[in-house]
C-alpha cells in the first residue's frame, strides 16, 4: 500500500457569501484559515483518494464534476474520489445556493474547484509506502442531541440553556471518535480523524473551520512529523449545546444570539482539543488494518420528496415576509423562527417538484477498512445503524459526494422539530440509506 498526503487553502476573499443560515452573510475578515485536503491510496492498479473540505456543504451536482475532473487528471475511477465537507457554518457558498438566498461567487468557485482537483493530484504525487492500523477513543462533554420534546407535547430544536418546558431529550450523541493511522516510510505520518456533531459553533462573518480546523492543527502540532484529515460523521441531529451548563462549562460562549444558540470561538478551540485527545491518547494503541486491497463503488437511490401543497400560501406568506426582512412580523423568534422559516422555503421549493430525488451513496474499501459516504446530514442513530450492520471496521461519513439535505430518522417525521420539517425528504428515507 502506498499513500500521499497534499493540502492547499481555499480561504476565500472578502465579499463572498458565508454559507449556513438563512440569512445573507458575506466574508468580512479571517480568524482562520480554510483548506482542502486530499489523502491518495494505491495498491498495485487500485487507486482512490479521500478529499476533506472546510465547507459548509457541496450539492451532488458539484461534486459529480469533481469528482469527474479528479478522477480525469489522476487516472481513476469516479467512484473511487470520496469528497467530505466539514460543514462549517463559517465557510464560503460554493455554487448556486438558492434556498438561502446567497448569490454564487463564479471566481470563487473556479479557485475552489482547481484546489481540489490540484489537492489530489498532488497526494498522488506523495505517494510512500505505508502501514495502516486504527482506534478510537471518546470525547465526552462536547456534543449533545438538539432535538427536545417539551411538556406540552411538541418537539423544539435548540429550545435553549436550561428551559424549565424541557420535558426530555430525543436520542443520544455518540461520543466516539474514530482514527485510522498511516505510517509511511521517509515521511510524515497521516491520521484520518471522524468524529459527528454540527460545526456551528462560531457563527458571524469572519472565516473560521470551526472546532474540525482546531482538531486538525491540535493533532499536528501534539503529535511530531503528523498531517491529519478530518471527516464528518453522523451529526444531523446533534450539535454543541449543553443543555444544563455548569458555570464553568459557560465559559469562551456568548449566549445572547440571533437564534439564541450559544457561540464561542475559545470553545471552539476546546471543541478541537477534545476530539483531538481522544486521538492523541490512544496513538500508541492501534490494530493494524488487514489487507491492502481498495475497492469503492457507488448506488443511485430514490427517495420521494417531502411536498406539501396544501400549506403552499401560507409558506409563500411566510417566506416573503423573511426574504424581504420582514421577519419582525413574523410571530416566532430565534430557533422557533428559524424552523418556521426553513419549513416555509421547503414547501415553496418543491411547489412544482420534483416528486423526488436521486443521491449516490458511496463506499471507499481500504484493506478491512470501509469509509461509508452519505450525501447529505444523518441523523445518530441512522450512523450506529450502519456501524452495527458493517461492523467496527466502518467509518460512517455525512455530507459525502453531495449534501443537500436532512435524513431524519422516520420517527422524527412523527415528533417533529427543525430538522424533520426543513427536510426535502418525505418519511422513511433511513430505512432506504440502511
């Protein structure tokens, strides 16, 4: 087996569209700075290669032209180029972003898309012979559900820090952290680090990777002669709000918010560490991967899109009133608002279709090591669905070869919340991903 590492910065320049909200953000100055990264693999004829992305999200349509040029420039298969994005709420819009109303930045996207493509050409271009082993270990204390039932019945999304109408919790977070070490001869080691909950933990409008950057650069600097990767997992219901902080759990976050979510950039930075010690603390006890062969492939789906034409008027009153920044005389505030607005543009955008969609998932084999891809933000459970099926060898990546939406788990549809009700997907998508 044989492995390269190459990475370049994608920071993008003042005036383009932040991506993650729904409201218009344009970039306004740098707190740090965003990469694209590429790990390459080959095995006699087999070659694939993994590319990480500080972004928010890339639809399937981006991702199928790079995957196309990469795979042109680097001689192999489409469905051997697995792209992630970290989905920090602090990036740059790539491509068309209607639904948020952010206009696209042409040059942008032409620079983005020539740094991956040149990412992966040079992680080819390192290629070194290498031995591979994973672990995992835990980190604990950073990220938790969102999604709440209340006492009087409802389910509310981020419903706020110590709400005395919290009735309990729906589900739980997974606080593994999942790593797979690359040792290479005459050159630095690679870890590739998955860990899922949502990267919005900064906010605003200076550029930031957000706790995923922070990992990467705590990883690199602990251990010596080290790069890392990082990929996103299973994080479409969970995020970094504690729902009972202590005093101290407080500190480095600012409470009073647009939509009331706590944010910090020190906590961040405390995000970062913690996944990064989970790594750092069990580098010494790895199990070697068996075999060295790579496979990958791909499996088109369909699954029904989530229209509902006989709210369509009020949706349409609702989404005029936001765009035109009339939010004011809407009757809802932070999260509240947010979700009534989200559901609002839905079933606007699906007015005339399309009866549903079509997503790739994608699976890259390495030795006994499989990196499942899905297109777009699953819900926990749906990720311990597919570890259980798979087994201790997976690595349950979201936001894969495309993301364009929620894949809420169908009791979910049933409860209620931003996430259900924002989606493009009618119930019972999981049971079509698992």
């Amino acid at each position: 087996m044989k492995v390269g590492f190459s990475r370049k910065c994608i920071t993008p320049p003042m005036g383009v569209g932040v991506c993650g909200y729904y409201e218009y953000r344009e970039v306004k100055g740098v707190l740090d700075d965003l990469y694209v990264s590429a790990v390459a693999f080959q095995s006699g004829d087999g070659r694939a290669v993994i590319i990480a992305a500080d972004v928010c999200m890339l639809s399937s349509e981006l991702c199928d032209g790079y995957r196309k040029r990469v795979a042109e420039y680097c001689s192999l298969s489409p469905e051997a180029v697995f792209i992630n994005c970290s989905h920090t709420h602090t990036g740059p819009v790539v491509g068309d972003n209607e639904s948020m109303d952010i206009p696209a930045s042409p040059e942008y996207d032409r620079y983005f898309a020539d740094s991956l493509v040149e990412c992966a050409r040079e992680a080819f271009a390192d290629l070194k012979n290498a031995e591979m082993s994973v672990a995992e270990g835990r980190a604990e204390g950073i990220s938790f559900v969102r999604r709440f039932r209340m006492k009087n019945g409802n389910v509310q999304t981020n419903p706020g820090v110590n709400n005395p109408d919290v009735k309990e919790a729906l589900g739980t977070a997974n606080d593994k952290v999942r790593f797979l070490r690359i040792k290479r001869e005459r050159g630095d080691t690679v870890v590739i680090v998955s860990f899922g909950t949502h990267a919005d933990t900064v906010g605003g409008e200076l550029v930031s990777a957000d706790w995923p950057g922070f990992a990467v650069k705590t990883v690199e600097a602990a251990l010596e002669n080290t790069r890392c990767l990082f990929l996103t997992g299973a994080q479409g219901d969970v995020n970094h709000i504690n729902p009972h902080p202590t005093e101290a759990e407080r500190e480095g976050l600012e409470y009073d918010t647009f939509d009331g979510v706590p944010r910090g950039y020190e906590h961040a930075k405390h995000m970062g560490r913690k996944v990064a010690a989970a790594v750092i603390g069990n580098i010494g006890k790895t199990a070697p991967v068996t075999g060295d062969a790579i496979g990958f492939g791909m499996k088109e789906i369909f699954m029904p899109s989530n229209q509902e034409t006989d709210r369509l008027e009020e949706a349409k009153k609702i989404s005029e009133l936001y765009l035109s920044g009339r939010a004011h005389e809407l009757p809802y505030e932070k999260m509240e608002l947010t979700t009534v607005v989200a559901e609002a543009q839905r079933i606007v955008e699906l007015e005339h279709g399309p009866e549903g969609y079509r997503f790739v998932l994608s699976a890259l084999k390495i030795g006994d090591v499989t990196f499942a891809g899905l297109p777009g933000e699953c819900f926990t459970d749906i990720g311990r669905t597919i570890e259980k099926e798979c087994g201790d060898g997976v690595f349950v990546c979201c936001l894969t070869n495309g993301g364009e939406t929620y894949f809420p788990t169908s009791s979910a549809y049933d409860e209620g919340g931003y996430e259900a009700r924002s989606s493009r997907l009618k119930k019972g998508g999981d049971k079509i991903l698992t």
